[in-house]
C-alpha cells in the first residue's frame, strides 16, 4: 500500500497558531455566612499526621483552629452541623434564605470566642464517661475511666448519650502448634497488632491478652503454614478456645442524631484504634487526651476467678456544656495575626481566605443596626374647621421647622448685635 509523504520546505513547519479561547461563566452564587450558632464545628482540632503510627497523641501536639469553613448544600444539612433558631444568633435566618430563594453552595463559620487561654477555650464543651469500659496497659487494667467530649462546645453537648458494647468472634487455634506465649492460627486467617483476644485457659478461667505480633511460619508436621500471634503476658497452659474483642460504640445526641461504630480497636497499635477512629469518623464526640495511649478494656468482675465482662452498661449523661453567647465580641469575627499572602486560613472571616469559588461574604450577626426613629413634627397643624358653615378659605402654607429655626437665629444674632 502506498504511503503518501507530505513534501516541503526543509525545517519549515506550519504554525497552527493559539487556539480561539472562549469566555466561560464563573459561578456567583456561592456564599459565605459567618456568624453566631448554638452547635457546630469550632476550635476543630488538627491531628498530628503521625499519630498512630508514630508517637501517642497528646493535647499538646493537636492545633486547634477556632474557626473552619464548612460547606453545606441544603438548609437541613445546615441544621444536622449548626442546629436550628434556638440560640440568639441570626446566622440561621440568614442561610435558611439563601436556600429558599434558590441558593444551592454555601459556607459556614461558626463563631465563638477566644479566651486566649487554653482551659477557658475548652470549659464550654460537654464531656461524659463510659461506664462500661475501663482504661488498661496492654491487657491489664488499671485505675481511670473513659472519657469523652463533644465534639464542640455548646449547651448541645449535655444532651449527648453515649454506651459501650462488645462483640465476640471466636478464632480456630491449631493446640499441636501453640504454646504459652504464642498462639497459632490458621494462614488465612488474619489478625492484625493490637487485638485483644478473651482466652478460655483450664484452671484460670477467661483471661484477656493483646496481640503484640504476629508472623507467619511452616508447620512442624505438615505442608503449609500457620500465623503464631504472640501475646502480652503469657498463658498458664493450652488454651481451650479463644475469641477477638471488638468494641462498639453507640451515641446519640437527642436531637435525632445517631452514630455507630462497629469493629473498634482496643488498643492504639490496631488499625481501627477507637481514639483515631472517633477523631476521623464522628461528628458528635471526641476522644479524651488521658486515654489516647492506653488500652481500652472491659470492665472485670473481682469475684474470682476475675472475668471480663462483657455487658453493656446504661448510657451515660455529659455534662458542663455551656453556650457563652455573651462572650462574643467583634474581634472574633476576624483574625489580627492573619498575613496578606499566608497559604494558611486564619480564623472568622479569614478562615475563607483559600476558597476560590466563593463570590459573596455575609456576616449577618457582626452588626444589626437598628432603625432610625421617624421624625416628627414639633409645630401644630393649622386646622380650618369651624362651628359654622363658611366659604371655603385657602389655607396659607405653614411654616416649616427650617423657617422656623432661621428665624430664630435671625432674631438672635440681631439681639447679639445691639
């Protein structure tokens, strides 16, 4: 088949020259509402990337950002984060509008007030305990309770429940290949680091343990391999049976809104810590600093032999959360130590400083003037009505309070003169 070859000028190409480029509509209907709510995300808190897996969280190594741009689609997706008109704010007048006159993107800030102390940033939010769990190192339980916070500060917060449940599954262990430190399991079936297992051991009862590693070898006496999970402390004699325990937590805030996490590690070596998994997850709490780097265990039975047990306590109250409206002062609707040309946002209004869509700002509880008196006339109205019938009479134009008033200082100055 022939091939044609296009013929030229050597080193001479055609210019195809830039392409026509087309005006294209940027969005103006996206708004930002900065302003005061009962409930929503402020003082959000920044992980440390390399918590877990690197050093334990700690207070000190979490920033907390006063305020955040948060987007919402819908009024109603506004109420689940920032609740309704219960506070004295105008914020939610202002974005239940947007929406019923057709906006579809917002952005919210919520605006609360900077102490410039730590504690008092943080005495407003809520906290509570679980009563159905018990702090421990490794496998050992230890004095301390759970607690946890509302994941922001606010009245809100007193409302929330939250409860602590367990889930067993039992694990197939190979007797011939185990022993007191280690325990082997089938290949497939995997464990990671950080689980806590409830052993069956003859003479002692159910005791728990951590999986502190696990590694993968031959059999002794026979083709394929096996996973021997090493344990914590090691066991008394050959177990009898052995389960994995997860923990599940329920919480709910009394205003409809409800969360579930299943599957929770107990340990902050697991991949599904609770303390992590809650920081990434949950929009309604937050873990407590003091057990981040602990275990989490079940509560035990000190009738011996000591058991954990594993049912599920009534859900506890929190307390201490506090709406501090009156606090709220003009200066935290901005930020003063905010630089032109700083990649990172700062707090109230510059906390919308990286948003490149954003077309309009409205910050509706910054300030609300009040309208001003009307302006009544100090002179009496000339009246034409009589006791009798008379010929209708033009009434001569009245005098104004301007006139009025260039009279006055008339006469004045003249009587200054003389």
């Amino acid at each position: 088949m022939a091939v044609r070859v296009p013929i030229g000028a050597p080193g001479i190409y055609a210019d195809t020259g830039a392409p026509l480029r087309r005006l294209t509509g940027e969005r103006m209907d996206v708004c930002a509402f900065v302003g005061v709510a009962p409930r929503g995300p402020a003082r959000v808190r920044a992980l440390d990337p390399l918590w877990p897996s690197g050093e334990p969280i700690h207070e000190d190594a979490t920033e907390r950002r006063r305020s955040v741009a948060v987007p919402v689609e819908s009024f109603q997706e506004y109420r689940r984060l920032y609740g309704g008109f219960e506070g004295p704010g105008r914020l939610p007048y202002a974005v239940a509008s947007f929406f019923e006159q057709g906006g579809r993107r917002a952005y919210v800030v919520r605006i609360v007030h900077e102490y410039g102390d730590k504690a008092k940033n943080e005495a407003g939010t809520a906290r509570g305990t679980l009563g159905s769990a018990c702090l421990g190192s490794g496998s050992v339980p230890m004095a301390g309770s759970v607690e946890l916070e509302a994941r922001n500060e606010g009245r809100w917060g007193n409302a929330l429940r939250a409860a602590m449940a367990w889930s067993l599954t039992a694990l197939p262990v190979d007797a011939r290949e185990s022993t007191g430190e280690a325990l082997a399991l089938p290949e497939e079936h995997r464990i990671p680091i950080g689980s806590l297992l409830r052993v069956a051991v003859p003479g002692s009862g159910r005791v728990l343990r951590l999986v502190t590693e696990v590694r993968s070898m031959g059999r002794s006496n026979a083709t394929g391999g096996v996973q021997l999970v090493a344990l914590d402390i090691p066991l008394a004699a050959q177990p009898e049976a052995v389960e994995v325990v997860e923990g599940i937590l329920a919480v709910d805030d009394g205003n409809g809104r409800v969360e579930r996490h299943e599957h929770l590690g107990l340990n902050r070596t697991h991949p599904r810590w609770m303390a992590r998994t809650l920081c990434l997850e949950s929009e309604l709490v937050w873990p407590g600093s003091a057990w981040a780097e602990n275990s989490i265990l079940p509560p035990h039975i000190d009738d011996p032999p000591i058991e954990p047990s594993l049912e599920e306590a009534g859900q506890e109250q929190f307390q201490q959360g506090e709406d501090r409206y009156g606090d709220i002062a003009h200066d935290d609707f901005f930020d003063g130590s905010w630089e032109l040309g700083n990649p990172d946002p700062g707090a109230g209004v510059h906390s919308l400083t990286h948003l490149r869509d954003l077309a309009s700002v409205v910050a509706p509880d910054l300030y609300v003037p009040e309208p001003l008196p009307p302006r009544e006339s100090v002179l009496d109205k000339p009246g034409l009505a009589g006791p009798t019938f008379e010929p209708c009479l033009r009434a001569e134009p009245a005098v104004s309070q301007e006139q009025q008033k260039e009279a006055l200082l008339s006469d004045l100055w003249a009587g200054v003169r003389e």
